[in-house]
C-alpha cells in the first residue's frame, strides 16, 4: 500500500504529462500498465503514433530508454518537453531574459480573430516568445519553455486570475476563426490582458517542480510509414501507441493556433499533410501494415505490441476489423483483445465552447507478440 507520501510525488510526476492538451489523448494508466512487465523484457519503448508522448513518459517514469515518433510538429514539441531534465527557475529565468531582450518589433497577426483572442499587450508578448522560439529551441530550458507556452496558448477564462492567455477558448483544441469571432462577439466577450510570466511560472513549477529520473529517449518529426525514423538497431522490447483513428484526419486543424506559434500560418491550413490514408480502409490498414512492419524489423525477439485502436461516428468500419486485416504479414501475431471503454475528454472540451459532438465509441486494446517465424 503507497504512502499518502508516495501517492503526492507520483501525482507530481504524472502532472508532467497534462503539459499540453492534444485530440485523443489516452491515459498514462495505459502505458504505465502495458509497461510495467518492463522487468522481464529489457530495451527500448516504441511509439510510432507518440501523439503528445504519453507512452515516452511513462517509459522515462520507468527508467526504460525510449523514442517517439509523429507526423504533427505540435505533437512533437509536446512530448519532447516530457523527456527534458529542467528546474523550473531555469524556466522561468530563460522567458524572463527572453521578453526582456526584445528590441524591436515581432511579426503580429492583426486580423479580426487576432483582435478578439488576445489582448494588444499579450499577444505582443506571445509573438516575442515565438520569434525567439521557433528559431532555437534546442536546449531542455527552451523546449520546456515552448511546451508551457503551447499549453497555455488557449483555454477557458477562469473564474479569479486568468490561467490561459487567450479569450475563452477550449484548451484541447483550437476554434476556428469564424465561428470563434461570432461566439465572443454574442457573448460580448473581450481578451483581457493576462501577466504572462505569472502564468509561464505557476506552470513551470507544477510540471518541473518534482524531478523525474533521468532516461534516454528522443521524440523524432517524421512519418512512421517511412522506415528511416525507425533506425537500424534492433533494440525494441515494447511498442506501445495508438494509431489515429479510421477517419480522424483534422490534427492540424485542431491545433493550428499551435502549429502557428511553432511557425506556422496564422491562419488555418485545410492541407492535410502526412498521415494516413482516409479515404478508404484497406489504404488505410495498408500503411498501417508497413508501420508494424517498421516496428518489427527494429524490435527483438520477446517484443510485444500494444496498441489502442476505436472507431469514429460517422465511419461504419469496426476497429476489430480493421486492426487485424492490418495485423496480416506485418511481423506480429495478434494474441488479445480487451474492451477500453469510451474517451471522453473531446466531448467535455467541445461542450465547453457551446460545440456538440457524437457519442464516443468504444476503442479496444490489442496485444501483439513479434513473430518467431
């Protein structure tokens, strides 16, 4: 039985993983338990679809080196921030120097959305941390930093002192523009002007101020259909992910304002981008197949497949199906499957900005070994 010790730093640790909200996210229950036969099987953890890294974090909470690998650069930027080894005044002193070395002006967006979202002085500030960031983020202090500011980007108006910096907004998710111009115009709402270096201290400590044990690991922008991210070595015991749902093709809509602090349009950008195929479900399960196949030729013998995989409204193909047709010659012998339960947290975040959604579906776990033939 944990101590009431034990139960507050692990809650500490796990408070690391809430950096940054992204689009179906799964628990870190889900990997902490698919790893926790770590002992048994040595080597490296696996995430091809990492998403904003839960299963690297969970593998650095176990001390198991590991690499994620996603084709979104704000998942990328995410999860990077959970492998870093950083001190929360180091954070803090680095946004400090940064918005107080800056001597000229940032590129700022000034249309509607733009006015209505932030306040003058705010986004002023927000731009700096962007020019600054977006061209040299390559140290743990800058990437943690980037990640803090990510998270706090938009979200809901609190009660007392504002916790995010925009207008309301839902957190997990970016409103698009015109709808979110006429809700605050309805609403009457105005972007207050929020104290940014409060906000980037309150959660420099919350995520950085209980140190994790340091682990190897690297989060790598690329698309896992392509064998290259993978490497050369076998040294994989674990892969342990789940793959964007059959029809769930808007990540980078869903977090363009994201992407636009990464360096991206200040607009929304409707092109797709690198993902998998949508259109149909066997060229969906066919790239599917060549991402297990990239996993296999990198893992060792002993390795072991999890993966949670659900369905979406408004596609009738059933995740079972579509699991196993992909699982077909791709190096892995599918052994079990088990009921997930439903996600939830996309319907309460859409709800929270007057947006309706479908009933969740149920998603399914899958367990996998790698094939001795």
């Amino acid at each position: 039985m944990r101590t009431s010790a034990a139960i507050r730093i692990q809650g500490a640790l796990e408070a690391l993983n809430g950096v940054c909200p992204y689009y179906t996210m799964f628990p870190l229950e889900f990997p902490m338990r698919a790893l926790r036969r770590s002992g048994s099987v040595k080597g490296w953890v696996l995430d091809p679809f990492c998403g904003r890294g839960t299963t690297t974090f969970a593998a650095r909470l176990r001390g198991l080196p590991t690499l994620g690998i996603d084709s979104n650069p704000v998942a990328v930027a995410i999860a990077a921030a959970k492998l870093c080894d950083v001190t929360p005044g180091a954070i803090i002193d680095e946004a400090l120097a940064i918005l107080g070395a800056s001597n000229g002006d940032p590129e700022i967006p000034s249309t509607v959305f733009w006015r209505y979202a932030y306040a003058p002085r705010t986004l002023r500030q927000i731009c700096i941390l962007r020019e600054v960031l977006r061209k040299s983020s390559g140290n743990d202090t800058r990437i943690a930093l980037r990640a803090i500011v990510l998270g706090a980007l938009h979200g809901p108006r609190g009660k007392t002192s504002p916790s995010y910096f925009s207008n309301q907004c839902p957190r997990t998710f970016a409103p698009k523009p015109d709808y979110a111009v006429s809700f605050w115009r309805r609403y009457k709402l105005r972007p207050v002007e929020v104290d940014i270096m409060r906000i980037i201290a309150e959660r420099a400590i919350r995520y950085y101020g209980t140190r994790v044990r340091r682990a190897r690991g690297r989060v790598v922008l690329a698309d896992s259909c392509s064998r290259r991210p993978f490497g050369k070595r076998r040294c994989f015991a674990w892969v342990v992910t789940s793959p964007p749902f059959y029809g769930l093709r808007t990540y980078m809509q869903d977090q363009w304002l994201r992407n636009w602090f990464l360096g991206g349009s200040p607009a929304v950008d409707y092109r797709l981008g690198a993902q998998l195929e949508h259109t149909d479900p066997i060229g969906f399960a066919d790239q599917l197949r060549a991402v297990w196949q990239n996993a296999a030729a990198v893992s060792v013998n002993g390795a072991r497949l999890v993966c949670r995989f659900g369905q979406i409204g408004d596609r009738p193909v059933h995740p079972i199906d579509l699991m196993r047709v992909s699982l077909v010659g791709s190096g892995w012998n599918l052994y079990t499957i088990r009921p997930a339960g439903t996600a939830r947290d996309g319907r309460r975040q859409a709800m929270q900005f007057g947006t309706s959604t479908t009933k969740p579906r149920n998603e399914y776990d899958f367990y996998a070994a790698l094939s001795t033939s």
